[in-house]
C-alpha cells in the first residue's frame, strides 16, 4: 500500500516538474540573467510563478493582480481576478496540488527527513485564515490605497512578503547580474530571512506557505466546493475506516468534506481509500 | 459530459462569469497592464524595489 501511495506521489511530483519547466522554459534567461519579455507574458499561469523568474514564460496571477489594482487608470483587475475565478471554478485547489511550482518547492523540502515532523498544532485551523487576510490587506487593499503621488500602488504582497519571487527571481537575478548586487539592501535581507524560514517550516510543517499565507490559495480554496472538478465519496461504498484522512496531509477529512477548502485534490486520499470509494 | 452534468450549477456559473470577467478586462485595456509589468523585472518582488 505504502509503495503503491508513493508511486503515486512521484507521478504528481513528476507532472509538477513538467508544468514548472513548461512554464519556465525561458532556459535562456538563466544563462543571461535576462527575464522573457515576449508576448506570452500577456497570459497568467495558474500557479504562483513569479514573473520576474529568468525561466518564466507567463505573469503570475497574483503579481498581476496587484498590478492591475495599484494602476492610477483601473483599480480592479477584471482580467486577472476573471481568470482567477474562471479557473477556480474549473478545478479548485487541483492548480495547488499539482500546477504550482512553490508546491513543488514545498513537496519536496518536506521529503527530507527530520525528527519532530508537526501534522497539526494548537491553532492550526486558526492560522489557516491568515491567508484570508494577506489577500485582502496585502493584494487588494494596500495596492489599491496606498498609492504613491501618481495614484499607483506597489505591489505590496510580492515586495514584503512572497518567498516565491525571491528563490525564483531575487536570488538567481542577484547571482546573475553585478548591477543588482551594488543595488542590495534590507528588503533583499527581509525577504531572504521569510525565504529561510519558509524552507526550514516546509520541512517541518507540510506545505506551510499554502496552509497559512499563500493568497492564490486562497482564491482557489473559495471555489474549492463548487468547482467543477471535484471529488465525490460513495457513502454507500465508504466502511469508515479513516484510511483517506490519515492519508491527508493537509488534515482533510474527505468523508466529512470531499470537497474542503483546504483540499489540494493531491489524490492520497483516494489511493488510500481500500474500497475506492472516492471518485 | 458526465462531470458537467454532476457538476455544482453554481461553479458553471462561476466560470461562465470568469470568462465574461476575463473578456471585459481584455476589453477595457488591462492586458496591456499586466504585459508591462510581467516584461520588465519586478524590483519589488525580487526585493530590491
């Protein structure tokens, strides 16, 4: 069961590396310390991908987003929060578990061992609403509020917050070019130590950033119950065992909830299940 | 077709509404938005801004 389970496991990890290098196949810009500045970029990826990644062939939703909304000529972003709902709706949380380069990042940190690994805390359910108030103050409000003297805003999640941009465009941009580097200040410092810790929690905690911080999973988490790819459990095949929730990572139980928010439809409950009652 | 039959009304809806949300925003210029940002290096996001 357990080689059957992490077969399936490495399948995922296998389409998530296919979907990053698809989505970063820009090899060029590594090797120059260039960004893709094609036409491609006028479409989002799914995932959280950040733009300014050497690799990276698409806008990342949530960068666009703050852009759209911190523009003195928009304030809300039709095109990018359309997409966002268009394939919310579509698939839910599927983008997290098996569309999102950080996930992978995350997947796979929390592969290595370590002694005292944590399932779950005192205020975990708690926690997991931060991500809930990130949107709203850190991609919605502050962007469309604080606003310099020409009306646009900054976008303030991927300048103080997001890890993502930093390990997949701050750190390899820096490496690459010595004008960037004379340019290095606090900021670089800041979102480096969130990068540190976000690595050392990933191994600890699974998935920490999508849990309790990430704003597009917040998005998705919302269409979770509604979306249109979903997971249904045969309650007249389904014997109680509890082998689908143990087998969750996110602390799912899909016999209460097939379709929870905090759902990333990995699929591990579903090959857990001994009678296949989740489809 | 199975899975949209089974599927919630509530999330055809949902993307139906994504779509037109989509195609109102390409309408009214933002494209354009996003094309500038995402082609030109983000010194926030990779924290030198």
């Amino acid at each position: 069961m357990d080689k059957r389970k992490s077969e399936n496991e490495w399948k995922r990890h296998a389409v998530q590396g296919l979907w990053a290098l698809l989505t970063n196949s820009y090899l060029m810009g590594f090797a120059q310390g260039k960004i893709y500045r094609g036409k491609l970029k006028n479409l989002c990826v799914p995932g959280l991908n950040c733009y300014s990644c050497p690799g990276a062939v698409g806008a990342c939703p949530i960068g666009a987003l703050q852009a759209v909304i911190g523009n003195w000529n928009f304030k809300f972003a039709f095109y990018v929060a359309g997409f966002l709902m268009f394939v919310g709706a579509l698939m839910g949380r599927f983008v997290c578990g098996w569309l999102c380069p950080f996930g992978l990042i995350q997947d796979l940190l929390h592969k290595i061992p370590f002694p005292g690994k944590i399932n779950t805390f005192k205020g975990d359910n708690l926690l997991r609403k931060l991500k809930y108030v990130i949107f709203f103050v850190f991609v919605i409000l502050l962007p469309m509020f604080l606003v310099d003297i020409l009306g646009q805003g900054a976008p303030y999640f991927c300048k103080l917050i997001c890890p993502a941009g930093t390990l997949e465009g701050g750190i390899p941009l820096v490496l690459l070019n010595e004008s960037m580097r004379s340019a290095l200040g606090w900021l670089y410092a800041w979102k480096n130590v969130l990068l540190l810790v976000t690595i050392f929690l990933s191994v600890l905690i699974y998935r920490p950033f999508c849990k309790y911080i990430c704003p597009l999973g917040a998005v998705y988490s919302i269409f979770n119950p509604i979306s249109i790819f979903h997971y249904r459990v045969d309650k007249n095949a389904c014997i109680d065992c509890g082998l689908c929730a143990k087998a969750c990572k996110m602390q799912v139980d899909p016999v209460k909830n097939a379709n929870h928010p905090e759902c990333i439809r990995c699929g591990a409950c579903k090959k857990a299940c001994p009678v296949k009652a989740i489809r | 077709m199975r899975l949209f039959r089974r599927s919630s009304p509530c999330g055809i809806c949902a993307a139906i509404l994504g779509l037109a949300m989509m195609g109102y925003g390409i309408f009214r210029g933002e494209m354009p938005v996003v094309l500038e940002k995402a082609i030109n290096i983000c010194m926030e996001c990779i924290g030198i801004g």
